[in-house]
C-alpha cells in the first residue's frame, strides 16, 4: 500500500468519525420532526373519514390506499387503541 493510499484511507476514515460525532447529536431530533411531519400528512389524508372537514379530500383519497400499510402504527401513536375508521379494520 503506497504512502497516498493509507493517507485517502486515513482522511476517509477521519472524515466518517468527524461526521459521526457532529450529526449523531441530532438524528434523534431529526427523526421525531419527520414522524410528526408523517403524522401531520396521515391526519390530512384520513381526515375526511375521522369527521373532520378537509377541502382537498378530493385530491387525498387518491393516497389512502398508499398509506394503508401504515394506518395502524399511525392510529396506536395517536392514542387510538381501534381503527377509528369505520370501513377500515386493520386491528
């Protein structure tokens, strides 16, 4: 292994430990912001079905069958022990 080849494989190394330790603090944080986003979108897309008026409901029926396979996560995060929906029954 010539001098240069340690040298790229010691910066390659470096550069992933510097990156561990600075962005390793806020992954947490980052994730929590994401699943709130996602909550936010499920509450939109399903809020036509749970009652609540939504206006583009026209637009967000086309996602329900997409987010389907996550409905039941969602609905335990939220607190809801049963699907809330009527036709849904993912429980």
């Amino acid at each position: 292994m010539t001098f240069g080849q340690r040298l790229r494989r010691l910066w390659r190394q470096a550069s992933y430990w510097l990156r561990e330790y600075y962005v390793s603090p806020y992954r947490r944080e980052t994730a929590r912001s994401l699943r709130r986003q996602e909550d936010l979108f499920m509450l939109l897309v399903y809020s036509e079905a749970l009652g609540i008026p939504n206006p583009v409901s026209f637009y967000t029926l086309e996602l329900q069958p997409v987010l389907y396979e996550n409905f039941h996560e969602w609905h335990l995060r939220m607190g809801m022990p049963k699907s809330p929906l009527e036709g849904f029954k993912c429980c």
